[in-house]
C-alpha cells in the first residue's frame, strides 16, 4: 500500500520569480512604485493581463515606453512555454503540455462545447496522493505550482478563445495535482478567476470546481471561505476496505469523514457537491456498490448531491480498465435507484491520452 505523506506540501524547490499574479494590491503597489511608476499603473496593468489577456508588458501601449521593459524583468517572467499541443474532437478539444521555468512539466485541456468552453487546469506539477489507477499519481510530485502559474493556465487559454471570438466559461480544477494540498495558491487563483476585472477573469463562481480526493480538513477550511464554487469529491468507491487501496489517503480520512466533511460544505456554500467515481472494470462496479453509494450519499448529503461516473481512461501498460457499458448502465440504474442523480461524464480526448498526466509521462 502507498504510504501517504504527512504534510500535504510539496517542496518549494523551483518555484519561478514572483510574477504578477502572485502579488497581492498592496505588493503590486509597492512593486510599481520600486520601479518609479505611480499606483494608479496597478489597475492599467491588470486591465492589460486579466481584461486584455496580455501577459507581455512592451506590448501594453499606455504605460510608458521606457517602463514597459522594466515591468516585464520584474512582473512579468515567462512562466509557462508549450511543449506539444495535440487537438481532438474535430479540434474541440486541445491539449496543452506546457514546460516551466525550471524543467518541470504541466498539463492542461481546453474543451469547447456549443454552449460553453471549459479549462480543465493543474494545481501541482505531479501528485503526491498515489492513487494506482491515476497516470499522476503513478509520476509522484514535482513540486506545487505557484499562483501565477496556476492563473496563467487560465489567462493562456482564455486569450485562445478570445482569438476563436468566443470566450472561457468554465473552470475545473482536475488536472495534475491535489487543488487542496495547495490550499492557499489554489484559493488566491480562485479569486483571480472569479473576481470582475481588473481583479481577475470574472469567471462566475458557479462555474469553477475544485475537485479532491478527501482531505476531510482542508474541505471544511474551503467552505469556511465562502465561496460558491462546486466541489467535487473524487470518491471512486462507498466503502474504506477497497478504498484504502484505491485511494490511499483514505487511511487518513475515511467514506464517513469525508461525507461529514463535504455536508458542511453543501450547507455552507448551498451548493450541491458533486461525486467523481471512476468506474474500473470487476474493481468498484459491482452493482452491490452502487447500492451502497447511493444509500451512504443520500443519507449523507439528501438532495445536495450528484454522482458523476467517469468511464477510466486507462494508461498504457495499466492493469486498470473500464467497465463494459452494460455494466455502467446498470451502476448507474442503481445508485439513481437510491434516490441520488447520476450521470455518466462525456469522455473528451482518449485518442490524445487527455488522462491527467498521461502526455508529461509519454514527454518524460
């Protein structure tokens, strides 16, 4: 069994130059004022990176001429520069593998759908959560990502609909990594995307999911915060025997713990939580389970709550498969059988291992 580490925080080692997304107002007037800019340059500059979607300073014509090297040396370092980038779906779908400044690498997705656009986006670069079945967790962690490189995922891919002359709707936090062993990067990008600009992206809040695979604590801490985002608990099965294996810091937190744990967070926020189960062929779809799971999150959660079974993208050379479709068929007949809403999320991107860090595996 994978032993899970005690504190959930990667290390530091490689984390870029502060850029302008990790400063806080106060700190970005200091910063300008460093460089003999009055204050009043913070809230043009900001307009620039999260109105315009500008991240490179000599291209922002109102700010002085002989200042805009200046800003860019000192807020502006290039964080993120694409490795590969694959297109499915009829180029609905684009996958991006970025490198960082240091060598390591991140993933993101981009799915356009007729009535939104959604960024599937990194919080770390690996995970440390070594759930067996995930091509992350099997790479181990790198490191965290920093605030800006987190929000700069957004701004990149927003920029690119911004040019298609369309717009980022959706933000889901299910790429590489664990959102809440990041806990306070993850919440300073959450405001970034959601707040109106010159803040951030104005991305409605109803709009971002941060997903988890259970740190009972840090969930009620993010409900303490009050936001109205969705959270999403990677479950992938009811019950600690199996989950143990499959999920390996539920040897921390139990099914039970991490219920109570996203309750509060239904009540706090009054938003329905929502259930990633990754159904795995004879592993978590006997129909026995699905009764259990929707018996436990109804009893847990009533009506704030909706399972969303994810057929398992299986990585290359995995013993790990999905379940026949008969077999999803009926586990989701089941759990709806118990009074909790189910749905099986649309697969976007197999053919382009869209899997979270299958393409920084293969790159590796």
């Amino acid at each position: 069994m994978a032993e899970i580490p005690l504190v959930f925080d990667a290390p530091k080692r490689g984390m870029p130059q502060k850029h302008f997304a990790d400063l806080t107002h106060e700190e970005r007037v200091s910063a300008v004022q460093e460089l003999g800019l009055p204050k009043f340059r913070v809230d043009q500059i900001a307009r620039h990176y999260y109105g315009r979607l500008e991240a490179d300073p000599t291209t922002m014509t109102d700010l002085p001429a002989a200042a805009r090297e200046k800003v860019r040396d000192a807020l502006f370092p290039t964080l993120m520069t694409p490795v590969r980038q694959i297109s499915t779906d009829g180029g609905d779908t684009t996958k991006t593998l970025w490198q960082l400044h240091d060598g390591t690498l991140l993933e993101s997705v981009l799915m356009r759908y007729k009535d939104r656009a959604t960024l599937c986006i990194s919080s770390q670069a690996g995970c440390g959560m070594a759930c067996p079945f995930c091509a992350t967790g099997q790479g181990g962690i790198d490191r965290n990502l920093s605030t800006g490189e987190i929000v700069d995922q957004v701004r990149a891919a927003a920029a690119t609909m911004a040019a298609e002359g369309s717009r980022l709707s959706n933000i889901v936090f299910m790429g590489m990594g664990e959102p809440l062993a990041n806990y306070k990067r993850v919440m300073s990008a959450v405001r970034q995307i959601t707040a109106p600009a010159p803040q951030g992206f104005g991305i409605s809040q109803r709009n971002v999911t941060v997903s988890t695979v259970g740190l009972a604590p840090a969930i009620r801490r993010f409900a303490d915060e009050g936001f109205s985002v969705t959270l999403a608990v990677s479950l992938h099965t009811p019950d600690d025997e199996l989950r143990d294996t499959l999920v390996p810091v539920n040897n921390r937190w139990s099914v039970s713990e991490v219920l109570d744990a996203a309750k509060y967070y239904a009540e706090k926020s009054g938003r329905r939580v929502s259930i990633e189960y990754a159904l795995i062929r004879d592993i978590n779809d006997q129909g026995w389970r699905a009764d259990m799971l929707g018996k436990k999150l109804h009893k847990a959660l009533g009506p704030l709550v909706h399972v969303n079974l994810i057929p398992l993208n299986p990585t290359p050379g995995s013993k790990w498969d999905a379940s026949p479709k008969e077999r999803q068929d009926e586990f989701v007949r089941r759990v709806i059988a118990q009074g909790v809403p189910c749905t099986v999320r649309d697969t976007r991107g197999q053919e382009i291992a869209a899997a979270c860090g299958q393409l920084a595996a293969e790159e590796k």
